[in-house]
C-alpha cells in the first residue's frame, strides 16, 4: 500500500478542520427551518364575566398561526361554555350569532353559516384548552367571536391580515 501524496494528505487535514464547521452550519440551518416552519402560537383566555383577553391580532399574509383557547372560567359549560370561531371578512355577525343560538350539536357553529367558518374551537368548560392552527393568505379583516348564545356581543375581536 503507498502512503498519500502531500496534496492529499493537506486536503485530508483541511478536511478535517472544515467537517465541523460544515456540520454545525447543517445543524443550524435545520434549527432554523424548523423555526420558521413553526406557527406563531397566540393564546386568548375566556372567562365568566365573557371576555376574551385578546380582542386584536395581526398577522402577515401567509403566516401559520396557532390559537389556544384557555376558559378560565368556573361556571359549568352548559351555563358559560366558550367557543372561538373565526369568520371571513364582510361576514354578517349578527346573522351568524342568531343562527348559532340553535346550533348546539354543532358546537354553535350554524351548519347554513358553515361556509363563512375559517376556523373555530369546540365549546370548552372550566379549566379547558383546546387550539387549532391556520394561515390567512389573503388580506382583510377577520372578525372572531363566542357563538355560545349570548356570549359574541361581549366575545369578539379581529384578525388583520396585512
């Protein structure tokens, strides 16, 4: 067996030097990817005195956001239940409301309004959390409500996507 040549064994020793960093560079453009992979995690409280603690969001066209509905309330469910659901823009509020009142199987999500539903959150009892995870790719204004009847004159806010 013959023993490698000067210019192999300088670019072995380079190589040597060089694998690290490369492996590092590698590892932190996976952390990075799956960083920027991950959805933007909002977390919005309800309470017995039917409140969210977060009326206003903004987001950017495109971006993965992740609601988390916490009822932090101590009334049962059948008497202060919480539900989130997000509306498309120009959707008729009081309509939706007024058809979601009889729409208890359905978690209060009316089916003849389905087709206004981005997204929404089963009704929830004290102490607990549900999520759902979404984008919003076009602009506009995206109104959220409780459609616990009742509840979304009080249980509301909007989404701005820009």
């Amino acid at each position: 067996m013959s023993r490698p040549g000067p210019h192999r064994l300088y670019a072995m020793k380079n190589l040597r030097a060089i694998l690290p960093v490369a492996a590092a560079l590698c590892l932190a453009g996976v952390a990075q990817l799956s960083a920027a992979a991950a959805p933007r995690e909002i977390e919005i409280t309800a309470n017995d005195q039917m409140k969210f603690n977060v009326t206003a969001i903004e987001a950017k066209a495109g971006e993965q956001l992740k609601i988390v509905l916490k009822n932090i309330g101590t009334l049962p469910k059948e008497a202060m239940g919480h539900n989130w659901v997000l509306l498309k823009p120009g959707t008729d509020l009081n309509a939706f409301a007024m058809a979601a009142m009889t729409a208890k199987d359905s978690e209060y999500v009316p089916a003849a309004h389905k087709d206004k539903v981005v997204a929404f959150i089963k009704v929830l009892g004290p102490k607990q959390t549900a999520d759902t995870t979404f984008a919003l790719t076009a602009p506009g204004e995206y109104p959220f409500v409780c459609s616990f009847p009742g509840h979304y004159m009080l249980m509301k806010g909007t989404i701005t996507v820009k």
